[in-house]
C-alpha cells in the first residue's frame, strides 16, 4: 500500500497533534520548569514540522490527491499470512510475557517470526538467542527498563 504524499504529511500532521494532546497532560518536575512532557512536545512539534513539510512540497508539486495505492503484494495469501502472523506474535507477547517473563516470551516471538518469514533454523535459532540476551541487557541492565519477570525462569536472570 502507497499512501499519496499529501495523505501521508496530513496523517504524520494529525499524529504530532495527537503526541502533542496527549503530553499536555504529563506534569512539571517541581522546582524546574520542564518535566515529564517536555521530550514528547518536543517531538510533537518535531513530527507536526515534519507533516507540514510533506503535505506542503505535495501541494506545491500539484498533488492534490488524498488516498491509498494498493499495490500487487498486498493480494497475495502469503504476505497476508506472514502479516497476520506478526500481529498474532505481538499480542501473543503481550499476553505471555507477564507470566513466562520477558526473555522467554520475546525467544519464542523472535524465533517464531524469523522461522514464518522464511530464515533457516539455525540462524533464527541463532539471532534469537543473541539478540534476546542483547535486547535484555541493554534495556533491562543498562538503562533500567522494568522488563516482565516471572518465578518460573528467574534463575535465567
């Protein structure tokens, strides 16, 4: 699917303005005059520039039409299926993750997502476990991101 560029700029447009609502909300640090809302108002006005750029250059190369451009792929079975299957896998982490933990359950969505979209078992096998463990230490190590635990392999960690 091929969004026209002035589709594309109006919804990153309405995506700013979203970000932008939504941290009007998030209180000011005490004491300081920024806070918790700060970086997304930042990027807010980041991806509201961002749109208007886009849907400004589409309206001045005369693109004046809104709308999607299905293209070829998006018919055939096996790219709906490799696409379903993604969104099952999220939500099959989302669900399992809080029970199994994290490093099981992204193993499992890794390994399974890599094996759907066509990469040889061993590899998959292979970059599973290597980025799991990655992604793990980086985010629950070094930078301290609570990431879903479990009794049942805590011994993992």
């Amino acid at each position: 699917m091929r969004a026209t560029d002035l589709t594309l700029g109006i919804l990153v447009l309405l995506g700013g303005i979203a970000i932008y609502v939504s941290a009007m909300g998030f209180e000011v640090i005490p004491g300081q005059s920024y806070g918790a809302g700060t970086m997304p108002r930042a990027i807010a006005f980041a991806t509201i520039g961002v749109g208007l750029f886009i849907a400004g250059k589409a309206l001045m190369a005369g693109d004046r039409s809104l709308g999607f451009e299905l293209r070829d792929w998006v018919r055939s079975g096996r790219a709906l299926f490799r696409a379903g299957t993604a969104l099952v896998l999220i939500v099959v982490y989302i669900v399992a993750a809080p029970f199994v933990g994290f490093t099981p359950a992204a193993l499992f969505v890794l390994l399974a997502g890599m094996l759907v979209l066509g990469t040889r078992p061993l590899p998959a096998i292979a970059i599973s476990i290597v980025a799991t463990i990655a992604i793990q230490q980086s985010f629950g190590r070094l930078l301290l991101v609570p990431l879903p635990r479990s009794d049942l392999f805590s011994f993992l960690w």
